[in-house]
C-alpha cells in the first residue's frame, strides 16, 4: 500500500518569482490517471528547467512538480499492469502541466508507462532518460534513412550535454566515425572514452561565407543546439545526407537555403520526444537496452536526491551543465 503522504519537489510562485523546495503532500494532490507508480529515480532536463524556473511555454499554472522523466515501480494498477511491475516513463505530459518525477509517487494513464526492459535498471534508465531516448530516436532516424557508416562521417553539435553525449556513444556502438563538437573543450578526453574518433571546437562548426552550400563534410548530424550551428550543418552535408534536429539552446530560428536540399537531397529530421506512438518508445527503449554502455554512461551521469536538485536546477539555468543528471527520488 502506498503511503498516505509523499516528498516532492515544488515549485511555488508569488508575485512573479519562482522559488523551489521540497515539500510533504498528501497523496490525493496527485492528478486523476489509473496508474500510481512509487518513482525510484527521475532525471534533470532542459525542459525541467525551464518548468522550475516558469517558464510559461512549458507549465501554465503553479505550484507544480517538474520530471518529464521517471522510472520506478507500479503501486497500484489498471488491469493492464501489475503491481510491482518496473516501468518507464518519459515524455507525453508529465512535468509539464502534469505533475513530474521530482516526487516520490506519480499519477498517470497506463498507456504513458513502458515496462523497463531487460539489460537496463531504474538507474540506468534514468541516466539515459528523454536525453537517451531522443538520441536513439536520432540514431534510428538516420539508419532508416539509409546512411551508414561507411558514408562518411557523423556530426554531433552539442555534445558534451545530455542529448549530445549520448548521441556520441550510441552513434559510435553503431559504428559510425563521429566527430564530437563542444563549447567545452575541456572535457574533449570524456567524448573520446565515449567513443568520438574527433573532438573540434563549437564553432568550427559554423561556415562564415554565407554560401548556401560549402564542401560537403557530413553523411549525417545530430543537432542539439539549433541557429546557426544547424545552418552550417546542413550546408556541409553531403548528397543524401540526414539532419536530426532536437534542440534550440543557440537559436530557434533557422535562416538557410532550400538548395542543400534541392540539389543535394539533404533530410532534415525533426526530432520529437514527447508525442511519440508506443511502438516507438518499445523499439527505442529495446535498442538502448542492447548498448553495453556500463562505466560510460556512470562517468557522464551525476546523481542526487531531491534535496541536491534545486542546485542543478540552477547550474543549468546558468549554461553550466554538463553530461546527464540522475535523481535517486527514492532515497529511503
């Protein structure tokens, strides 16, 4: 039986100012939904930050609870689940105007929840979370495109951040040449061990000439950071090449051409996590789970409990994080 109350982190608003604590609340707070789940970890997102500092594009009403992510154990349960069941779930509305996993117990339709595969734990799950699942959705979008890696070689924009530097690792576990670009070239040695064959500067990446094609370089890319990063990706990818995008940290506006993709056949991806049909999220998940990704993924992941978020809530706010967050909601 679950408990009665339950700890989560909250995020409050008065007067225009946001302030987050964790707090005590009772069990029936919880939105209405068929499936409660005791959330053994959660993970840290960009678009949590952004619901934890209020941002009105992603949660329209407060007190809330952030957690787009959550993996943990089903309490109690429609008929489609059983009770002690070990599940996942990312995306959809949670976090966002559903309250998120930054708390002990969740509420959701069973239809949100899938069940956690073998070869991955709750932690390991979470170290992956949106970050991972939205880098094998990458991933698979380019192999279905049919670019392999003997087409050349695979950028990542981004990468030392969570959906980078995942899309790191599982490109090169699949045998793709990846060359890893970074604001951060200090941690250039961790993109290496997670398998870039090249580390270059951010903005080596950028092409000043204005020309609406430049040397082709790329047979695909994973851009996690959108503007004028993306831009330059696409003009210097080669013919019938593949562009993912998923991010928008630099910009949110894309100013390029059609001729990369009249002349050369270029495909740009958008990448969308949250709405994804469940057949998606199992061959995803199923592929994650497949990836001996062991002391890789431990080294770019850090863990803390709830109590710990509130500063990494903060850090990255401040453009200053790096790698993958893990919450270890359940403590006790």
């Amino acid at each position: 039986m679950p408990e009665e109350q339950f700890r989560a982190l909250v995020v409050r608003e008065h007067d225009g100012v946001y302030r987050r604590a964790v707090e005590t609340r009772p069990l029936d707070s919880l939105p209405p939904g068929d499936t409660l789940v005791r959330v053994g970890y959660s993970s840290l997102n960009y678009k949590d930050m952004l619901s934890a500092t209020g941002h009105p594009g992603i949660t329209r009403a407060y007190p809330h609870t952030p957690g787009i992510d959550a993996a943990g154990v089903v309490d109690s349960a429609s008929d489609d689940l059983r009770v002690g069941d070990e599940v996942i779930v990312t995306g959809y509305d949670l976090g966002m105007n559903t309250s998120g996993g930054f708390a002990e117990y969740i509420r959701v339709s069973a239809e949100w929840l899938v069940p956690l595969p073998e070869g991955l734990t709750l932690a390991s799950a979470m170290s992956c979370g949106t970050a991972g699942f939205t880098a094998c959705l990458s991933l698979l979008g380019i192999e279905d495109a049919g670019v392999r890696p003997e087409d050349g070689p695979v950028l990542v924009t981004g990468a030392t951040g969570g959906v980078g530097s995942l899309a790191v690792m599982l490109l090169a576990d699949a045998g793709y040449d990846v060359t890893a670009a970074t604001g951060r070239p200090d941690n250039a040695g961790k993109l290496l061990r997670l398998g870039a064959r090249e580390v270059i500067a951010r903005d080596d990446v950028l092409r000043p000439s204005g020309r609406p094609l430049v040397k082709g370089v790329w047979a695909a890319v994973v851009d996690t950071v959108g503007g004028e990063y993306l831009d330059s990706a696409i003009r210097a990818t080669l013919a019938n090449g593949v562009v993912t995008c998923c991010g928008m940290v630099a910009s949110p506006r894309l100013n390029t051409s059609v001729l990369p993709f009249i002349l050369r056949g270029v495909r740009l991806l958008g990448i969308d996590s949250a709405e994804r049909s469940r057949d998606e999220r199992l061959r995803a998940w199923g592929r994650l789970a497949t990836v001996d990704a062991g002391e890789r993924l431990e080294e770019i992941t850090t863990e803390c409990g709830l109590d710990g978020l509130d500063e990494h809530i903060e850090r990255m706010r401040l453009g200053e994080g790096v790698g993958r967050v893990r919450v270890a909601v359940d403590s006790r």
